[in-house]
C-alpha cells in the first residue's frame, strides 16, 4: 500500500519509520531541514529506535513538501500534526488538523483519514459534518517521547474511534509492526469521541500521579522527611504501584500540559473539581520550587538542561522553564547549559556550551534531573530528583 504520513514529529517519524518496511511511506511536512534530514537517512528527532532504523534497515520512506505527491493514489492518510493549547481562546489549536484534512479530500477524496494528533472530545464528528466525509477516524497514540518507534512496537493497546471496514483495515496496519512475539495487546474499537476522551483522560491521569508525588515530595521537603523512603513505603502497595512516582518540577512538554486543559475546557457544563486541581497543582508545584531554590542563594542560578528528560530533545514547556521565569522575576541571575540549543541567549539568559564554564559561574545548579555530569559539583546542586529516573 501506499501510506501518507503528515508532520513528522516523534508520534508521525515513528510510525511512518516502521510502516515503510512493509509499505510505501511519503511523508509530508513543512520543515526543509527534516525532509531532507529524512531522505539522508538522518533521524530530525531524538530517538534511539528510529536512529537505529535509518542506520540499520531497508525503508521504503520518502519525505516531501509536495501535497499531490503525497496524497494522491494514497491508501491511507494519517494527520499526525501538532495541536497546541491556545491560552487566548481557552481551547485546542486544531488549524493544521482541518488544513490537512481539506488537503487530502482536495487531492485524494475517498482514502480514509486517520488522526493521530490530539484533538478535543467531540471534533471528529465536527470534521465529518464539515467535510462531509464518514472515513476520518481518530485513533490516539500513546508514545512517550524518545521511545516513540519502541512504543509503537509494544503498545499498551491500540484503540480504533471506529467500527467500518476502514477502521478494521487500519488497525491491522497498527498490528502489522508490532512485537509478533507479543500476544496480549488490547484492540478496542470504540465511537470517535469515546477514543477521544480515552486519550485525554489517559494523559490527565498520568499528570494526576505526577502532581500528587510531586505534592509529597513538597510535604517531604518542608518537614524533613525522606521522600525516597516515603514513596517507597507507599508504592509497595500493588493498588498504587511503584511507577510514574519520581519527583520532578512539574509536567510538561508535548502533551500533558495542553491534554489537562484541553479536558478541563471539555468539563466546563459537568460538575468537577478534580482535573482544575491537577493543573493548579502544577502551578503550584514551580511556585514551590522557585521559593526553594530563593532561599538557597541571592546569587548566579544555573539552569542545568532546559530538555523535559534524558534522551529527549524537546524543551516545549518543560517544567524547568517555568521555575526559571519565577526567579528571574525576582531578579536574580540565570545562566543556562543546554546543548540542544544554538542560541547565546534563551530568554534573555546567557547559554554556556562550555559545561566546566558552567558549572564555575553557578553559584547554585538547579536540575530537574539529576546526571552524572554534576558529580563534582555536588554541593551546589538543587534537584528534586530522587530515584534519577525520567
């Protein structure tokens, strides 16, 4: 088959990656220096799986910014585009979801469409009144950022917002580069705004777990416990689980940000407290920190790693970020290491390249995960990093 894949972020790269062994994958997107980071084999984006698979095997992937090249004689069409959170309308950025859409129908009017971007509960059933199309299915991913070709290989589930002989079709696609080892995967065919809570309520749930540890270790912090041996205590416990329970700054990046304000938006006419809790204890959380990290020094504050975790490369509202705007509105000097980055300057920030330099122009290093790389430096490290894990 013919398959095109629209954006190539980690959630499009890593499924277009593993379905061009198999298939014809185009892959459509805007960005020149990732299409032809792509074409030269070149993985744009931090993961080690799709690095190993552009290194090590035959794919049959193509990436272009031509529309009609992509689209047409197509089999399938998966929209994996960004939806930002839009903080002035109070709602999901859905623009390039619906411009895509209107695309694919212009050069391609009959192939199915598949969304994978997130989307709002309810907004593929908008598309089909709008477009006039029953075949636009949403089905959500749930990758996690830097193992986004593994997660697609061992999926917790797949889950289809359909019950057609497309959606069908699709899913044995999804099945078709997955783990055939593996033989307890979940296969749920459901109603597209079923699909869609699915993915938001997932996200918000996980953001859930990482903002009442996040609240323990504040508990932990102000009255001299050990946060490590508390958690411990409490995960052994096989109904909480010892997972998604190490201490950080706050959730941030991709997805869970803008997924929890995307369902509190979705609850604006059901009675609820719960999911605005979740997003002000985030709030909460950076407000935290910052106060610590102020009474620690009046002094130069490094910023060790604007990245969410090890082994990623986004910065895209990672916690850290918001730490930083907090003490520098009280004035106090930031320096930055980040070598993700090219700028000199991040927000007005000097970006040091040169970790030795770092490190001896810091008075305190803040790290929202801890690495080995500040070993030495030890006693001027702040970091809520207890078990250093992501």
């Amino acid at each position: 088959m013919k398959i095109t894949i629209v954006g190539t972020g980690y959630v499009g790269l890593g499924l277009g990656t593993l379905l061009s062994q198999f298939h014809e994958v185009v892959a459509l997107d805007i960005d020149e220096k990732k299409i032809n980071y792509i074409n030269k084999k070149i993985s744009p984006i931090e993961d080690s799986g799709i690095i190993h698979y552009f290194k090590n095997k035959s794919l049959n992937l193509l990436a272009t910014k031509d529309k009609k090249l992509a689209y047409q004689d197509s089999n399938f069409i998966i929209i994996c585009t960004p939806t930002n959170y839009d903080v002035e309308t109070n709602e999901f950025d859905t623009s390039t979801v619906s411009s895509s859409i209107e695309d694919a129908i212009k050069f391609n009017p009959n192939c199915p469409i598949i969304i994978k971007s997130t989307i709002p509960v309810g907004f593929t059933y908008k598309l089909r009144s709008f477009f006039k199309k029953d075949n636009i299915i949403f089905s959500p991913e749930f990758l996690r950022e830097g193992s986004a070709l593994e997660d697609n290989i061992k999926p917790s589930r797949i889950i289809v917002g359909d019950t057609s002989q497309d959606a069908k079709n699709f899913s044995e696609l999804l099945i078709e580069i997955t783990d055939h080892q593996l033989n307890n995967i979940q296969l749920l065919f459901m109603k597209p705004s079923e699909a869609e809570a699915v993915k938001l309520f997932s996200n918000t749930y996980l953001a859930m777990r990482i903002a009442y540890f996040n609240e323990l270790d504040s508990y932990c912090e102000i009255n001299n416990l050990d946060t490590s041996k508390v958690i411990s205590g409490i995960s052994s416990d096989d109904r909480i689980g010892n997972y998604y329970n190490n201490p950080s700054f706050g959730y941030g990046g991709y997805c869970l940000p803008k997924d929890t304000q995307q369902l509190l938006k979705n609850y604006e006419k059901v009675p609820s407290k719960l999911i605005q809790a979740i997003v002000d204890a985030n709030t909460t959380r950076k407000d935290f920190i910052a106060s610590q990290i102020l009474k620690k020094t009046n002094g130069t504050v490094g910023i060790y790693r604007l990245v969410m975790k090890e082994g990623s490369d986004n910065i895209r509202e990672s916690a850290v970020q918001g730490v930083m705007k907090r003490i520098k509105s009280k004035g106090i000097k930031i320096i930055v290491y980040e070598p993700r980055i090219q700028d000199e300057v991040f927000f007005g920030s000097e970006v040091f390249k040169d970790l030795d330099k770092f490190k001896s122009n810091s008075d305190l290093i803040v790290a929202n995960r801890y690495s080995k790389e500040l070993e030495d430096v030890l006693s001027k490290v702040y970091s809520r990093d207890i078990f250093e894990i992501n």
